[in-house]
C-alpha cells in the first residue's frame, strides 16, 4: 500500500473514502433508492389532491353525500389489500430461488390488479349513467364530481401501470434476465398504492357516505 | 429446509400485518357508520390510516430494516404534508367569512 493510500488528511485512507463515497445511500441499491425517491414524490402528489380536496370540501356549504353502499368499495378494498400479501409471497420466492412460484405470484397480483381496476370502472360508470361527469354532479356542487374524478382517475391510473409492470417485470424474471431485487423494487411500487388506497378510502368515499 | 425457515417465519409475519391491515380496514368501515359529527368521523379514520400507512411501510415495503432510510423517508413525508396545510386558513375564510366580518 503506497503512503497516498494510507491517509487522506490523516484520518481516512484512500481506499476507505472510496469506498465511503461508492457505498450506495442508506445501503439501499441504486435503483431500489430511486424507486423510493419516486415513492416520496408521488406521495407529495397525493398529499397534494387529498389536502385540496380536504381544502375545497370544508369550504363548501352542501358538500354531497351521494355513496350509499359501501359493499364495492369494500371488495376493492380488500383486493388490493391481498394483492399487497400476494407480491410479498413473489418477493418472499424469488428470494428462495422458486422462480415457477415467484412468477405465479406476480400474475396473481397482477390479475387482482385487473379485477379491482374493472370494479374500479364499474362504479364509474354507475356515478356516470346517474348523470355525473368532471364537470357535472347532479348532487350538488360540480366540484364533488371534479375531486372524484381526478383523485380516483389519478390512483386508477397508478393501478393500472402498476398492472403493467407487474406482468412485464414477471415475464422478465421468468426469462432470467430481472432477478428477485427487480420484483422487490416493483412490489415497492405496489404497497404504495396500496398504502394511498388506506386514505383515499375513507376521505373519498367513507366520508360522503349517505346514512 | 433449514435455509427455508427464515423465509417462511417471513411469510407468517407478511400474513400477520396483513390480518391487522384487514381488521383496520373493517373499523374503518364501522367508523363510517357512527353517528357521530364528520370531524369527528374524519379524525378517528385518518389516525386508522395512518396507523395503515404505518404497518405497511414498515413491513411490506421493510422500513423496519433500514434506519438510515426510515428517518429519510418520515421527514421528508411528514416536511411535505405540514408545508400542505398552509391553506386551510382561505378554506375556514370561504365558509365562515373573514373574523371581523361578524
């Protein structure tokens, strides 16, 4: 080992500082951290569409009730509360190296994934024949309808990339070419709609329900 | 099989945060149907929520396990959701009108 090796102002040698400034952050990898990066951003635009809802609904004097039954939302619910366990069990395989079984998983996943994405259409189209739009909310004020739309439309729409990437990263690791980190990073995507599901449930729909 | 256990311990403990999360979810659902003022239904389903948010980032998505990363996450999360609440003054203004108003 050269002198310049040995310390750097006397205290670190050079190849601990280099290892120092390569280690990845947190001891997370590279892309397990963006995804997390992206999480925390997404998370801000969620807090953004719920704390303008929560802004906009206080504000108004005859918010709506119009949801009278909770029994869709509560199968939604508990689908993509299961499709949450069932990524981890795909995870939880392909760390043991079962790879028939992890890819299972994952399309599990991604099937609950469809189903709560076609009820999730369902009720749109309930909410629309009884005459509400983005624009329109034959209950009361239109902009009920609007903050619907919008916040829903918006996790619908993270349900359904998630539907992708879960049926792209599986046939990939299927193939050989992802390995378990890849669908340890794609189950992170999808515990977090999960985990904004938690709060658009009961802001979105408990909260206007009809007694 | 020994190299298995490990796993599958994780796996009873993935259906056990999943049990509570179900069971969270139902109260929830039962909160909705209180007779009780719509503050009051908002604050109860949103600490259930948070206690939600809670199980699933620290054992679906294993912040449990990482220290560095929990205390990077919570502070900017919790950052960006108090920068947030800088409007609720305009929306109480809205309804109520401003103070000297009445």
């Amino acid at each position: 080992m050269s002198q310049a090796d040995l310390t750097i102002h006397g205290m670190v040698s050079r190849t601990e500082a280099t290892e120092m400034m390569t280690a990845p952050t947190f001891s997370v990898a590279a892309k397990k951290m963006a995804m997390w990066l992206f999480i925390i951003a997404d998370t801000a635009t969620f807090a953004g569409c719920l704390v303008a809802y929560g802004f906009i609904r206080n504000a108004s004097a005859n918010w709506p009730r119009p949801f009278h039954s909770i029994t869709n939302v509560a199968i939604m619910t508990l689908i993509l509360l299961t499709s949450s366990l069932t990524i981890l069990f795909a995870v939880r395989h392909a760390e043991m190296g079962d790879k028939a079984k992890a890819f299972r998983w994952m399309m599990i996943t991604a099937v609950f994934g469809i189903l709560f994405a076609v009820l999730h259409l369902r009720e749109w189209m309930g909410m629309i024949s009884e005459g509400a739009t983005l624009f329109h909310n034959p209950w009361g004020t239109p902009l009920f309808s609007s903050l619907f739309f919008s916040i829903t439309g918006l996790h619908l729409l993270h349900v359904t990339g998630g539907v992708i990437a879960l049926i792209a990263v599986g046939i990939r690791y299927q193939g050989g070419r992802y390995n378990a980190d890849d669908l340890e990073i794609t189950a992170l995507y999808w515990h977090f709609v999960d985990l904004v599901w938690m709060f658009v449930v009961p802001l979105v729909y408990l909260l206007n329900l009809s007694h | 099989m020994t190299a298995d256990t490990p796993k599958s311990s994780g796996m009873t403990k993935d259906v056990g945060v999943y049990i509570c999360l179900l069971v969270l979810a139902g109260i929830q659902f039962v909160i909705a149907y209180q007779d009780i003022s719509a503050k009051q239904m908002f604050e109860r389903m949103l600490i259930v929520a948070i206690v939600e948010a809670g199980l699933a980032l620290l054992f679906f998505m294993h912040l449990a396990d990482n220290r560095g990363l929990r205390w990077f996450v919570i502070i900017f999360t919790v950052a960006v959701l108090f920068g947030l609440q800088y409007g609720w003054t305009d929306s109480n203004r809205l309804i109520n009108g401003v103070p000297w108003a009445h």
